[in-house]
C-alpha cells in the first residue's frame, strides 16, 4: 500500500516503518493541506492527527483513497459522511488512555489530600517543619465520580481499593457495573452535597459547559476538594476561584482549564510547536495559580508511555484491516 503520515513525530515515523516495511511509506511532520496532493495522489491509506482537516475537497483529490486512519479518539476534523457516500473508510482509536488518566486523578488526588506540593516546595527552601502540612485519610471518605465511562470506571475501582465510598453521576447508569464494582448512581446535586471528593470525566459540549457553577458549587460539601482531567470548561474558572478563595472548597487538581481552545486535543502540545506558549498565556497572571491550594499540570493526564503506544497500535490495526474483511476501529456515524 502507499500511505501517508501527517503529522508525526520521529518516534512515530520509527514505529510505522516498522510495522509496515513492505509498504510505501510517506511522512510529513506537518497537517494535511492542498499542497501535499501531488505528493500523495497515489496513496491508499492517510494517516492524519486532529490538525489535519481532512474535507470533502481533500478528499475528491485522492482518486485512490480508501481508507482515513486518525491517530486520535475524535474525529470531527474529517468529513465522515462525505467519506462514507465515496466507499472510503474511516477508523480512529476508540480507546487508548482510560487506566493512564485515571492514574492521573488519583496522583492529582493525593497530592492534594496529603499536601505533597506544598511539602516539596518547602523543603527546596531548606525548611523542614509539618506545621500546616495535615492532611486527610482517603479511606472512610466519598468520592464522587462525574461521568461513568472507561475513565471514571477506573477511577471507581482505584477508590474502592482506597476504601472510598463511591458515587458516579451519569445519564447512562450501568446498574450491573454498579454493582460488581461496589458504588451507587446518585444525581448530580446529590453527588455535589455529599462527597468528599469530586472527580470529573465527562466530555465537552453544550450541556457540560459550566457542568459546575456559581450556583451550583455552593452546595458543595465543605473542605472538598475537586479534581479536573477532563475539559476546562466544565468548571467556571471564576466560580472555582471564589470557592477556593472563600474556604468553602480546600483544594483543586486540574490538567485542564477554561482556555484550553488553544490546545483541543490531547498530544497537541507536542506537534505543533509554540503550544506551550498557548498554556502560558492561559495560565500566566491567572489569580486561581496563585494559590497554594490549587494543584495544576499541563494537560498531561493522558501522557504516559504505554498510552502513547497504544495510539500508535490501534491506528496500526486499523490500516493493516485495510487488507482483511472489516475495518478495525471504524468510525460509526
């Protein structure tokens, strides 16, 4: 077959020749654009990240085209349907970082509940005392999980190893999930009142815009803390800082924040060069990184090793199906 890469890094170019060295691979670091028509008319197979806008234009200009492979879990920068109606197939990874992000949460979870931050930042500055230092026991305390899919489920199981008290709000309640693992649906306000933790995983859109909120924070447990590694803009960053200023809330984990338009999708950072100064400008003089009860990390939640190989398994899968009777990973519209 005749593929190409958009939009790869070199351990990425590395990883592809090698699982598919009878092929004719092409690879280009930057986003599928018009320009890159003539050098890839011929090609079977394209490989694209979510900066590549793969449109119907592109793609009436790839006579041989049959399959679209994105090497991301969303797919709204191609055109789907118009792919679709042509015969041409389009595939993503499903699933690549539920463990890796749950992992995160509880890292973001405990560094909060047991001020770890806040220790290593005294002892760089020689300065050894505990005074202000407490901290709290997960065990015996109630997490509420925001968003019951692969992530929150993790993150279910990592609490009742903790000894938490579980409870998920989602609009698709799993009662057999519920309970082989041990928790209990509950509404939103409910979750809000009563736990001691709270952990979101949904996804963004219109109705999880500002999912918490200046109203609806108040009602929050006081002395909880909150966790964010889904989207920004789930949490009004204005509401949030008001509850952590006012003392209602003790602390907050966050890998993403409202702003986070300037880096859309995970791995963003590392293949477009400058994002950081994106974060920086988002994150730099903002009042809520003033505090010392904040804890913050740079949409990096989903970074580990083993994620990263899984994106490149799954898009290897889908394109080697090319070959077989049904395409692994396809996208359903």
């Amino acid at each position: 077959m005749n593929i190409a890469f958009f939009e790869t890094t070199p351990d990425a170019k590395a990883y592809m020749k090698k699982a598919f060295p009878k092929d004719k691979l092409l690879f280009f670091e930057e986003s599928f654009e018009a320009k890159h028509i003539a050098k890839v008319k011929d090609c079977e197979v394209i490989s694209v990240f979510i900066h590549s806008t793969v449109s119907k234009d592109l793609v009436e200009m790839l006579p041989k085209l049959k399959l679209i492979s994105t090497r991301s879990t969303g797919f709204d920068h191609i055109d789907v349907a118009y792919c679709k109606s042509k015969g041409i197939h389009v595939c993503n990874v499903p699933f690549y970082g539920e463990n890796t992000v749950a992992e995160h949460t509880f890292a973001l979870i405990l560094a909060l509940s047991r001020k770890i931050h806040q220790s290593y930042v005294r002892t760089t500055h020689h300065d050894y005392s505990i005074e202000g230092l407490e901290g709290f026991d997960l065990k015996d305390k109630t997490i509420g999980i925001i968003g019951g899919g692969h992530i929150g489920m993790h993150v279910a199981r990592m609490a009742k190893g903790f000894e938490m008290h579980v409870r998920v709000f989602d609009v698709r309640p799993n009662s057999f999930l519920a309970s082989v693992l041990g928790f209990r649906y509950l509404p939103l306000d409910e979750i809000l009142k009563e736990a001691d933790v709270i952990s979101l995983h949904v996804p963004y859109n219109k109705f999880t815009h500002h999912l918490v909120n200046k109203k609806n924070i108040k009602t929050m447990k006081k002395g909880a803390i909150i966790i964010n590694t889904s989207r920004g803009g789930v949490i009004d960053t204005e509401a949030l800082y008001e509850a952590l200023s006012s003392g209602h809330l003790a602390g907050a984990g966050l890998d993403v924040i409202e702003g986070e338009e300037y880096i859309t999708e995970e791995r963003e950072i590392f293949h477009k060069k400058g994002h950081y100064k994106a974060w920086k400008q988002v994150v730099q003089g903002h009042k809520l990184f003033k505090m010392e009860n904040v804890l913050f990390t740079p949409h990096n939640a989903f970074n580990s090793k083993e994620a990263n190989e899984r994106i490149l398994e799954k898009s290897v899968e889908g394109i080697k199906s090319l070959k077989g009777k049904e395409i692994a990973n396809s996208v359903i519209i």
